[in-house]
C-alpha cells in the first residue's frame, strides 16, 4: 500500500484513495463533499465509462429508438437534431438504461445475447476506466493542482478483479497510486438495499459466471423461457443473491489490498478532516503482515 501506517498517511503530501463497496452505502456522497471542500479532485468511474469509453454506445442506442419515429427519423437523416447522452456524476441513468435487463421485449427486456453482449461492453469499459485513474491522479496535480485525490468506483469493481491473485493487473495498478478504502455494510445495510432496490430495480453488471448460473436458475424455479421472463422480476431476484456473492470479494480486496471502514463510520463524517481522521483509524486497525 502506499501509506503503510497512520503516520505515512498524516505525513502525505498528497492524499490519494479509492472508495469501493456496495452502491448506496455512501462512496458518491463522501467524493462529493471530499470535492466540495477543496483540494480534492473526484474521478468518478461510472461517469468515465459512461463519457469516454461508452458514450457512443449509449447514443447510438438513442438514436436507434428515435429512427422508429417518422418524425425524429426524418430530422437525424438531415443532420437537423443532435441526440446525446447528459449523464452526470449524479445522474447515470444513461449508462444503466443501456444496460438493460433481459427478459421480454414486450417489458422492455433484451435478449439474453443482446444482454451479454452489454455486460461484456461494461466490463471492458470499466477495467479501462479503472486503469485510467493513474492518468487522472497526474492530471488533476499537473493541470489544476489538485493536491489530493479520491476515486470514486462503482459497485462492481470486485466482478472483474481478482482480489486473491496478487498479481491482478487491476488491482496492482489501483494500490500502487492509491489507498484502497472499502465502506463495509451491515447486515441492515444490506437489507435496506434490498427493499429500495425492490421499489426501484435498476440495471447492474454481473461476473459472466455468476449471471449464466443466476439465469439457468431463475428460469428452472419459475418454469419460464427466456423470452417471457418480466426483467424487472429478474433482477430483484438476483439483486441480493448478486449482494452475498460480492462480499467476500470486497473482503479480499480490503484485506489484500487495503483497509476498511463501516458504513456507519461514513455516515457521521463531517468534513474532510474526518475523513482524514477516519483512515488514519482505518490504517491504525489494519493487522500487522509477517
């Protein structure tokens, strides 16, 4: 790790992290107020992927849909609108909306292909958008001075890392440039997103692996085919079997990696200077190696 001990880390001319963890339990909120009170630049990976590496994937998939309307086919032909994506950190609803689901047409599903073919899109995207985050590290200090540093990863950093191969490609490139900070979740953590992920179930990668077994075994329970499973039925069953298959994954990362804080540590942060004071204890818990 690049701070090995609470004083590496107070001693740091340049503050440099990586939030990882389950989606809502906090790594946007904590980036965005480290961003508001100055001296931290944020690197969202989402956004990456979104804007660089599948920005175009995203609108032509909107100008697909626009062509089956007379009008709008008629006025993209002659160059006379412009159809883009406005993702923003805060709003990624582009992304996932290209995502998908799979499942029926009829409910706005996708064909299970079609669907693997997006996941694969996504995972491609985000190891690239994870690499990229040296080149931001240098950016933010060369360009505008930026003296500290958080990246902001999605919820699916540990579906395409290796967390116990110590020579992952991913992971040895993020813990070289940054400290490594997962937001661990409680079981009433979890439970929560289960109930607000089934009032509004959206879009999510799956490892390629753990989706083939999830979709053989969502079909032989319900006795459906894969043209009429509803996707929104799809995913809320999957969501928290996708929840415990993670875990162990971002325990891995942390232990192999770099450290961990609750969810309920993030949640009474303040301000910046409690977030330094937060790593620091981080650091300061992290078992002694042999």
């Amino acid at each position: 790790m690049i701070y090995d001990s609470r004083r590496d880390w107070e001693a740091a001319d340049h503050r440099r992290v990586l939030l990882f963890g389950m989606s809502g339990l906090g790594k946007t909120h904590v980036s965005n107020a480290l961003r508001a009170a100055g001296g931290w630049f944020h690197y969202s990976i989402d956004y990456r992927i979104g804007t660089r590496y599948m920005g175009e994937l995203i609108a032509d998939n909107f100008k697909r849909e626009a062509m089956k309307v007379p009008l709008l086919r008629e006025l993209l032909m002659t160059d006379s609108v412009y159809i883009a994506s406005n993702i923003t950190f805060d709003n990624l609803a582009p992304l996932s909306t290209y995502l998908g689901k799979p499942g029926d047409p009829a409910k706005g599903g996708l064909s299970l292909a079609e669907y693997r073919l997006r996941q694969d899109q996504h995972r491609r995207a985000e190891i690239a958008a994870l690499l990229d985050t040296g080149h931001f590290i240098d950016r933010a200090q060369a360009i505008y001075g930026y003296p500290n540093f958080v990246c902001d990863s999605g919820g699916s950093i540990c579906e395409v890392v290796d967390p116990w191969d110590p020579a992952d490609e991913v992971l040895t490139a993020l813990s070289a440039r940054t400290l490594m900070v997962w937001i661990e979740g409680s079981q009433a953590h979890t439970g929560e997103l289960v109930r607000r992920f089934d009032r509004a179930p959206k879009p999510m990668y799956y490892q390629p692996g753990f989706l083939t077994a999830a979709w053989a075994a969502y079909l032989d329970e319900t006795g459906l085919s894969e043209g009429s499973v509803d996707p929104d039925a799809f995913v809320r069953w999957t969501y928290a079997r996708a929840l415990e298959h993670r875990q162990p994954r971002y325990a891995a990362m942390a232990e192999n990696w770099g450290v961990k804080v609750t969810a309920e540590e993030v949640a009474q942060l303040r301000d910046a200077a409690d977030f330094t004071d937060l790593v620091a204890l981080a650091l300061d818990r992290r078992p002694a190696r042999g």
